[in-house]
C-alpha cells in the first residue's frame, strides 16, 4: 500500500517541481508550455488512481479554486492543505 508523503517530502517535491520548472524557463521554453504539460502529467495520473467521483470532485476543487503562489501561502492556507491532505482526498 502506497504511503502519504511528510510535509518534508511535500516541500521537496515543491522545491524539486519549482527547479525543473525553473530549467525549462531558463532554456526560453514558454512558462505556460511548461506548467501546462507539469499540470497535464499530473491529471493523467490522478485519473488513473482515483475513481470517477474522487477524479471529478478534485477536478470541481480545481476549476473553483483561485490559487495563490506557493510564496503567498499564509499560515491558514497551509493549515488547510494539510487538513485536505489528512482527509486522504489528494494522494501523494
């Protein structure tokens, strides 16, 4: 059975996520290209763990959420990220 990540291995996927995005910049790649394809290979595969309601109700979460840079985050935020994380909705 596949295990939950820490908060650290949450932050070093971030900060490892954040340096490939920052490599493919620094190549003069599109930004857009470049997230749209991280944001693509992340829904394939939540597709594919996830059954057809868990995969539509996180797709509603996404499409009504306003995202805020990882930076904004404030302590309320991650507090909230975390409680989702706990209710095993999002799997890592």
């Amino acid at each position: 059975m596949a295990q939950y990540m820490t908060d650290n291995e949450i932050t070093d996927l971030i900060e490892t996520l954040s340096c490939i995005y920052e490599d493919y910049l620094d190549l003069g790649i599109d930004p857009t290209s470049v997230a749209s394809v991280m944001l693509a290979v992340a829904v394939k595969q939540l597709q594919k763990a996830l059954d057809k309601d868990e995969f539509d109700a996180i797709m509603k979460d996404l499409a009504e959420q306003q995202f805020k840079s990882w930076d904004e985050l404030n302590q309320e935020d991650e507090d909230f990220i975390k409680q989702e994380i706990n209710k095993k909705r999002i799997l890592h």
